[in-house]
C-alpha cells in the first residue's frame, strides 16, 4: 500500500487500521478494496502530523502515510466486495455516533435543568421563567425522541434487517443535529456563565459540533437517506 490519509482519530495510539485502498483507479466501487493494516507489524506506516481541533480533545486526529506497506492476503475484509464491506461498516458504526449524540444531549440538559433551578435573578429562579423552562422541556422531547430512534437503528442493525442503512442515517443525523442543538440551548440557559470554561456546556457545545461532521456529514447522511427512498419509490 502507498498513500496517505488525514484526520484519523486516535491514529497516533492505534495498532490497527480499517483501510480503504484502491486496486484499480477508474473503476469506482468495483475498483476498491478494504484492508486491516497492523501497524505493529507492518514497516512504512508513519504518523506525519497531529492536528489542533475545537473540540473532541480527549483524542487526537493524524496523518498517516503509507510507504510499500504489505498487507497479509487475510487482512483483506469482504474480499472482491470492499465497498460492501465498508458501507456495512458505516450502518454499525452511525447508531454509534448518534448514541454518543444522545448522551452528550443527556448531559447537557442536566446541568442546565440543574442550574436554572438554582441560579436565581430578578428575584425567583430563572426555571421558573417560561422562556428558560420550555428550552429544557424542548431538550427533553428531543433527547426522547432521538433516543428512541438509536434504539431503533441498532436493533435493525443487529437483526441485519433492510432499513439499517436508512434508520442508522437517519439516527446518525437526527440524534447529532439534537446535540448541537441542545448543548447550544444549554450555553443559552447558563447565560454569560454558559460561556466560560467554568461550566462544562461550553464544552458539550464545541464536542457536539463534530458528530454533526464525522462518519459522514449530516449533508452526506440526508444523501444517503433520499437515494434510499428514491429506491424504494422505484427510482
Ligand atoms: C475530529 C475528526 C475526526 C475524524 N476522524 C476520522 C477518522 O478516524 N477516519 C476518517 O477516515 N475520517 C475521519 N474524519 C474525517 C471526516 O469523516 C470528514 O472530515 C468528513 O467526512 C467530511 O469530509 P470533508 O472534511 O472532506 O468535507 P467535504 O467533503 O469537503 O465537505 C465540505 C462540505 O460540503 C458538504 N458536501 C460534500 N459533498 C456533498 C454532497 N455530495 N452533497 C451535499 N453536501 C456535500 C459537506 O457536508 C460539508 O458541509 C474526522 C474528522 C474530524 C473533524
């Protein structure tokens, strides 16, 4: 394998790499091929850069260059099939991101349910302001709602049924569209507190701005979700 690859996560700490690889330029899908590269044991593959990011920064994202690195003909996953294979993979791992949406949403309505219930102005606690209030049982409906719906996509997606590409897609984005919006409303409800580092929803905010981003973009999943129902509406 020869090549490069940006924005890997954790790629500087990995022993192993999911990685698709092209046998025959031009040829599309048909032309690509998805390989488990051991980097313990595979010479020529180097980390070449640490990138600075907003957020998520429990972990890094790197570069990583490939320099005539052999592959055993065992690490090929999904043989002829690569693409299959890597779609298959996509279907498991969005209800992952969508389910790490519902818990960074979960989080982020507990502290601003928490807070505006103690943090009191103009004489009473600023719960008790409808404006405040109904932001956090919009969160909660939302929170819900989105739960649910990972739920829903993973049992598809353990039971191998036909939706899972359409139910993970639409998990992925709606659970992370309700993180980025609820961790927005959260920084909202703690007012200019909201905003320092003090409180942990400034965090929440710039971490969920990146489900929205990775295992394929929102834009990309909405993509996905309307071939499908194109497909079936016999398009
Ligand atoms: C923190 C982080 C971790 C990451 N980890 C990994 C990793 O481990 N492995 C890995 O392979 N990648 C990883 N990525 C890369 C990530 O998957 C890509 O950044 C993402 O898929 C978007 O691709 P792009 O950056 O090339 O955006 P672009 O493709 O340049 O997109 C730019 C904009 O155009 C929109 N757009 C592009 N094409 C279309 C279309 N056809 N229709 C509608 N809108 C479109 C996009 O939605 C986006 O809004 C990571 C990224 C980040 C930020």
């Amino acid at each position: 394998v020869n090549g490069a690859k940006c924005f890997i996560t954790n790629g500087d700490v990995s022993d192993f790499y999911t990685t698709l690889v092209t046998v025959e330029p031009g040829a599309g899908p048909a032309g690509v091929r998805l390989l488990l590269i051991d980097g313990r044991e595979s010479p020529g593959v180097t980390v070449t850069g640490r990138e600075r990011k907003m957020g998520l920064r429990g972990s890094t994202i790197v570069g990583l260059s490939f320099d005539d690195v052999e592959v055993p003909v065992g690490n090929l996953i999904g043989g002829e099939r690569g693409f299959g294979a890597l779609m298959a993979m996509f279907d498991f791992a969005r209800p992952n991101v969508a389910a790490q949406g519902v818990g960074l949403a979960t989080g982020a309505m507990e502290y601003a349910l928490a807070y505006t219930l103690e943090r009191r102005a103009f004489g009473k606690p600023v719960f008790e302001f409808q404006g405040v209030s109904f932001m956090i049982a919009d969160m909660a409906i939302q929170i819900e709602a989105a739960r649910e719906l990972v739920y829903a996509a993973a049992a598809e997606v353990d039971r191998g049924g036909p939706r899972a590409g359409e139910l993970s897609a639409m998990a992925k984005t709606f659970c992370t569209d309700t993180a980025m919006a609820v961790a927005t409303d959260a920084v909202q409800c703690l007012g200019g507190h909201g905003y320092l580092a003090d409180h942990p929803v400034e965090r929440m905010m710039r971490d969920a701005k990146v489900l929205q981003i990775y295992e394929g973009t929102n834009q990309i999943q909405r993509v996905i979700l309307s071939r499908l129902l194109a497909r079936r509406a016999g398009r």
